[in-house]
C-alpha cells in the first residue's frame, strides 16, 4: 500500500498472490475476516487490498446487503483483482492518507498488512476515521517484531549482507517495523477510536520448497527492483536466499513460524 505498493507492476501481483498468499497472507487473512461481523452498521472499505486476497473471503463473509469497497494504491494489484475476484465489489485506485470518500460513508473498515508502509499513519488512522460512522469497526494487522519473524529476519540479513552499508537495502525490515502495541494504540485513540484491543496471532508460514517461498519474496515484491536496477542475477540472489531459508525451515517442505498482532478498534 501507499509508495510501497505503487510499485507493484508487471509479474508482480502473480506471483506474490500465487505464492505469498498460500505461504502466509491467506491464513492471516482468515483471521482478520473471521473478526468482521457479516452485517456490519454500514457499508465496508477495504483499504490496501492487494490481489484481493482478502477481498474475496470480505465478500464471502458479508451479508449481500453490505456493500464493498476495496482499494489500493497499485492500478497493477487492483486489475490483477479485478480480473480474478467474483463477487459484487467496488475496485478504485486510492492511497490511504487521503481516502476520496465522504465522512461517515462506511460500517467497518478493514485494512491487511498495509498500515506499514503508509508513510503518515497518524494521517492514515485519521482518515479512516473520517470515513466511518460512529460506532464503526476498524480491523487491521501488522507484522510483530522481525526478531519474532525468522522470515523477515533472514531476508533482511541477506539483502543487507549483500549491499552492506546501502541504507535503500533496508526496505526489507519496513514491514516488522511499525508493531509496538503501545505506540499503534496510542495512534489510533488519537485519531478517535475507542475500545482500541489487540491480539497476537501466530501463523505457520509453509512452502512447497524453501526456493519457491525465497521466488515469491523476490519476484513478488519490490525487491527485484531493487536488484535488477544494480544488476544482480535474481536467479542467483535468489538461490542464496533460499539456502538462507532452508538452514531454518527445510529445504523441502519449507515451513517457519510467524507471528503477527491483529487490532480492532471502534470509532468514537
């Protein structure tokens, strides 16, 4: 979502629906959804929806009176979404820091992995404030820290032992970094919510190979712009990655554990 997910062209949304969405977005996603009443106090916007990952169980959850409307910043995620999601849902190009919505136009908002790479969140939280009637219900989860996260921990090792000293190569931590629970609640009261509660939610994150799970993190995201831009082989970045991988969570039948934190929080 936001900058991040502007870049998210070509092959990209492919390959990080085919394989990131198995490996550990889909079972997160079951989880956030499941939180969602199916008859919410109003229509439902969907922010930073990606390939529709979440989109599509949102639509299978709500009662059919409830309308739905997902966005994001990407026009490539979004066709890609368009093009494989059924069901009755509004598709529309937008960044979270400044919803082209009325006020008071939603029940719930629900956004997934995407206040992360929001670069003004507080302005963000505001917004979807803004956006809901009172009462309304805001559902979102965030990564727990990278130390939590052996995942991201050894993509970021290997991107930075790659490029060492190159302060763009840290990009990989960006989704790990915005999860303290104190600092997330304290934003959100301050953008008007109320009865702000969290869970921590662990995930098996599962592959059929450690190399497929490394391919979907490279070709699934921005990152192999950052590398095709200095002219590495990705086929050989990404066979170092997955050796990375494998020294923790199998070669073959690549599995590692996972921990996120869910918030739920109610407009005042």
């Amino acid at each position: 979502m936001a900058r991040f997910g502007a870049d998210f062209g070509g092959s990209m949304p492919e390959y990080y629906d085919h394989i990131l969405g198995p490996a550990q977005f889909e079972p997160l996603g079951d989880d956030l959804v499941r939180r969602v009443p199916p008859k919410p106090a109003g229509d439902v916007l969907e922010i930073a929806c990606g390939t529709g990952l979440v989109s599509r169980r949102l639509r299978e959850r709500l009662d059919p009176t409830v309308k739905l409307q997902a966005t994001d910043l990407s026009e490539a995620m979004l066709a890609y979404a368009r093009g494989k999601v059924p069901g009755a849902i509004d598709w529309q190009v937008a960044d979270a820091s400044t919803l082209p919505f009325a006020d008071s136009s939603y029940g719930a908002v629900v956004c997934a992995f995407g206040i992360m790479f929001v670069p003004d969140k507080a302005k963000a939280f505001r917004e979807m404030r803004r956006v809901l009637k009172p009462g309304g219900l805001l559902f979102f989860n965030v990564w727990d820290r990278i130390e939590r996260n052996p995942h991201g921990r050894i993509g970021s090792e290997v991107l930075e032992g790659w490029f060492p000293g190159e302060p763009e190569m840290r990009s990989a931590r960006a989704p790990y970094d915005f999860y303290d629970r104190g600092v997330i609640q304290h934003m959100v009261e301050h953008a008007g919510f109320r009865h702000v509660r969290h869970d921590d939610v662990r995930v098996t994150i599962s592959a059929p190979s450690a190399r497929r799970y490394a391919t979907g993190l490279v070709w699934g995201t921005p990152r192999v712009l950052l590398l095709q831009k200095r002219g590495v082989d990705v086929d050989t970045f990404i066979d170092m990655y997955a050796a990375a991988l494998a020294k923790e969570g199998g070669a073959e039948a690549f599995r590692l554990e996972g921990h996120a934190v869910v918030f739920q929080a109610e407009a005042a």
